[in-house]
C-alpha cells in the first residue's frame, strides 16, 4: 500500500536512484504516517506541518488531474516524479519539492516542503 512508484515515462533518462533522491524525505514521511503515527488519525496535513516543523504549509493554486500531473496557472504541466497510495488516497511527489497531499474528501493540498 504505502510502496513508492516512480514515473519512468516522464523520467525515463533518469535513474531511478537519482528520482529517490531528488524526493527527499517527503515519501519517507508519507510512510511513517501511514504505517506508524496511528494518533494523527487520517490528518496527513497535520501530521507533515509537525514533522517539518516550519508551521502551517502553504496551499498551492492549481490542481491534481486523474493521472498525477500537477497543472497550475502560470506555469507547465508538472508531471509526477514519484507517488504512493496511503489510507487517504494517492500522494504525488514533484519537482521543486512540490507534493500533493490526498485528503478524505477525494482532493489534494498541494503544497511545497523544501
């Protein structure tokens, strides 16, 4: 359930180790809240505002298409680097530490955490 995939399509001249570590530690994050940190209940937004520590996040503009792709207003089409399904729905990692947050009403907060 909480496997991360990564976009080959998109990214097929980059390998696999060098996507795993341009995300960073957000999907090791979406992990632990899925598998570990059961007190947060299904508030994934809470639970990455505490672990990164710098207060509320931000909500981007912008939105979730059904295949993953971040498109906002004034920039490209942004498609997924990685993803990983939690209890909530789909989690999508992008470029620029740009994530996609699922929540229980089936939307995304979309939102920056570099």
């Amino acid at each position: 359930m909480t496997k991360l995939q990564l976009n080959n399509k998109d990214y097929k001249d980059t390998p696999d180790r060098h996507l795993i570590e341009a995300l960073g530690i957000l999907p090791i994050w979406v992990k632990e809240w899925s598998t570990v940190w059961n007190h947060y209940g299904n508030d994934l937004l809470r639970y990455m505002s505490d672990v990164y520590g710098f207060g509320t996040l931000y909500k981007f503009g912008g939105e979730v298409l059904d295949d993953g792709t971040y498109r906002s207003q004034d920039d490209p089409d942004m498609p997924w680097m990685g993803k990983m399904d939690t209890p909530n729905g789909t989690a999508y990692f992008y470029e620029y530490s740009i994530l996609a947050l699922p929540m229980v009403d089936g939307s995304h907060y979309v939102t920056r955490m570099d």
